[in-house]
C-alpha cells in the first residue's frame, strides 16, 4: 500500500507573485525526484484580490529565465477548512504566517504553519534562534516583490529556489520509509 501522500501549499497575499514560485519549484523539484505522486504541492493567497488571475507577468518571467513553467498557475484563495487536509502550510512572511495561525486554534494545525525561510540554509542560524523563542524580526520573510522591479522578483525567486532545496531534504527525510531514492 503506498504512503498518503504529504500536502504542501504555499501562502502569500494574492497568490501571483511569491506563493506561486514556491509551487512551481517545490513541484519541479519532487517531480524530479520522482516522487510528484508522493509530494502534492499547491498554492494559494490570503487575500481575494486575484482569484482567477495567472501569477503576475514578472514571476512568469523570473521563472521562464530559470527553466519552470509557471503558465498553468491560477491565483486563488486560502481557506481555513482546508487546514486539517494540509500536512505543511508554509507561510511567505510572518503577516502570512500570523493570518493562517489567526483562521485556528487547533495545535496540530497551528503546528502545521511554518514560515518558508525556516528550510532556507542561508537562515539555518536565524530559524534556530526562531525555534529557541528568539525575535528574527523580517530576516526569515521572503519580501514581497510586488512593488519592485525584475531584480527583485529573480531575488526572491533566489530565496524560494533555496527554501525549497532544504524543503526537499525535509520531505524525503519524511519519506523516508518510502521506496525514494534523492538524485542530487
């Protein structure tokens, strides 16, 4: 019998600028491993402002120059029902991570929100400091790029391509009992 597999959605404001590039690499990435029917990955805003919209033009863009695809994408919103479905929630910044923890006061759901940089090596010290009590201010957000130019959208692209590195070492630890093999 295989494992349920694990559900993973990722969480901005209007899901079409930073959410979306964490499904599209995070799904790139497990179907690259081969284990896309293992590893279930979505997206999804906190905000109703695009429902229905393709990611913003500049995210298509960051993500074409790097090879994804990220045409098939379509924003929508996050619901609190959906949280006892989802095995990971990971929040893009702490704003983020605040709303989701505000739609439940169920521990294991709460526990199932986490902020995206938390999987970043670059923030290895910031998100034990994190996980220690300690106040990491914004240094574990991934900034909105929303108001900015292509730079920033190929810099926050950078931050989710090595957030969803260390992301995937999580899951195929979590997988682990599970006929996977990493091809790093």
């Amino acid at each position: 019998m295989a494992p349920a597999p694990i559900r993973v959605c990722f969480v901005c404001s209007g899901n079409i600028c930073r959410s979306p590039m964490g499904e599209v690499v995070l799904g790139a990435m497990v179907e690259e491993q081969g284990i896309d029917d293992l590893v279930l990955v979505t997206s999804a805003g906190t905000g109703d402002w695009h429902i229905g919209e393709r990611a913003d033009s500049r995210t298509l863009l960051a993500l074409s120059a790097r090879g994804y695809d990220g045409l098939p994408h379509r924003a929508r919103l996050f619901e609190p029902s959906w949280l006892p479905d989802l095995d990971l929630v990971l929040a893009l910044d702490r704003g983020h991570q605040r709303t989701l923890l505000g739609w439940t006061d169920d521990q294991d759901d709460r526990a199932k929100v986490r902020l995206l940089r938390t999987f970043d090596p670059a923030a290895a010290d910031l998100s034990a400091l994190l996980r220690a009590g300690g106040d990491v201010g914004r240094s574990l957000d991934v900034p909105d790029p929303y108001y900015s130019d292509l730079d920033a959208f190929d810099s926050v692209l950078e931050q989710v391509e090595r957030s969803c590195a260390g992301l995937l070492d999580h899951l195929l630890e979590r997988l682990a009992g599970a006929p996977v093999q990493a091809v790093r």
